[in-house]
C-alpha cells in the first residue's frame, strides 16, 4: 500500500494505492526495462487466456492488448519524446516532467507500451544513478507508458550505489542527511549495482479492462477530500 499527499485529482490518481516493487541485485537499467516488459507481456497473455467472460462483460476490445504481445516494446529518450511532443503541438521543454497529457499524446503514436528513458535528474528522486553518457544531466531510469491514453503504469531506474555520490546529491537538493541516515547505511555497510521500479496496480488494471477511471477499478477508492476525522 503506498499513500500521497498530492492534490492530485485526475482519473489516473488516487490518495491511497497499490504498488507491486521489486528490487533486483546486480541489475542495471537495461536488464530492469526487459524484466518489467516480461512482468507486462505475461500478465495480458494471462489475462487474454484466462478472463475472456470477464473482458466481454466490460465490452474490453481486446485487439490492443493482443499486439502488447505481438512484439518487443518501443524505447524512446526523453529529449527525443520533448522533441515529438513539441512537433504534435505540446510546449513541454527540458527540464519538464511529462504530464497526463503529454503522455496521452506520445502514446497515440504507438500501439505498444514505450518506454521513456533518461530523464532530466531534478524531474526525478535524488537515489536515482547519474547517466554517464550525459553529463551528469539526466539519470539512468524510464517511465513505462501504456497505449490508448492510459499513461504511466510503471516507474524505474537504476539505483545510485555509491554512498558519496548518494550524500551528494543529498547535500545538493538542500535535504537533510540526518532523515536519510538509514537509506545511505545500506551503501556503508555494504551494496551492489542494483535497479528496482514500481508497477501501479489499480493503473495496470485500468489499462487491461479499458476502465477509464481509476476509481471504478476498487471499491473503496480513496481520494483527496474523502474522508473526514
């Protein structure tokens, strides 16, 4: 169970949700990408196989969720998805986060998920790695995008495992090191390269019952301003 403070009140948005995180050891962000597209392609060839009744009663049309199979996921850097996006109309510029719309659109252009990768590093968590091949400007991670508007059903990078480029980017964000005594101990007793990411439960179900708001998917959604004490 996962809970924000956000004001976010969007179709795609919850106070309270659920998170499936795994965490793999020796992993870079290559092997983390390919792992979450196996987790995605075994999940709707389950849900294709097992839940025909389930999907005819929702009126699913499952065409698109039988090309996720079909073929590999597409990748595209980030530069390059502000770039398209500039092209189809958004004033999305470096720097930015893609919004629900942002990502709307991209994934109008294809009939797969796509990954996202290499984000601008203050559009993400200080624990993210640092891209070499970037100047330090952006870091190793992605944002699963699925297709037919549904947007982000997973986020991941991999992990800085260094401790003094750990606290340094702590100390660079103005946070306080003191709050974050226990995280960098898993880097001065001991780590490894390693790479993790989190799939949103409630938004995975979303995309495979073509349900199109994120409350009609749990009987108890919990949202901002729904619960008074």
């Amino acid at each position: 169970p996962t809970f924000r403070a956000e004001k976010s009140k969007t179709r795609r948005h919850l106070t309270e949700f659920w998170m499936l995180e795994p965490e793999m050891a020796f992993y870079d962000n290559k092997m983390n990408m390919q792992l979450q597209e196996d987790l995605v392609v075994d999940t709707v060839k389950n849900v294709l196989a097992n839940c025909e009744k389930e999907l005819g009663a929702l009126e699913r049309d499952v065409e698109p969720l039988e090309k996720v199979v079909a073929g590999p996921f597409y990748h595209l850097n980030y530069r390059d998805a502000v770039r398209k996006l500039n092209e189809l109309g958004s004033d999305i510029k470096f720097g930015d986060d893609l919004g629900a719309d942002d990502e709307t659109v991209l994934t109008q252009q294809y009939d797969r998920p796509v990954f996202v990768e290499n984000y601008p590093k203050d559009a993400k968590a200080f624990y993210m790695k640092a891209n070499p091949e970037d100047n330090g400007e952006t870091v190793v991670c992605s944002d699963l995008l699925a297709p037919e508007g549904y947007g982000e059903i997973i986020g991941g990078s991999q992990r800085e495992e260094r401790l003094e480029r750990l606290e340094g980017r702590i100390q660079e964000l103005g946070m306080n090191p003191e709050d974050y005594w226990w995280y960098c101990d898993l880097r001065r007793y001991g780590s490894c390269r390693h790479a993790g990411f989190g799939l949103g439960f409630e938004r995975m179900v979303m995309y495979l019952t073509g349900i199109a708001n994120i409350r009609d998917v749990l009987p108890h959604p919990r949202t901002v301003g729904n619960a008074e004490f």
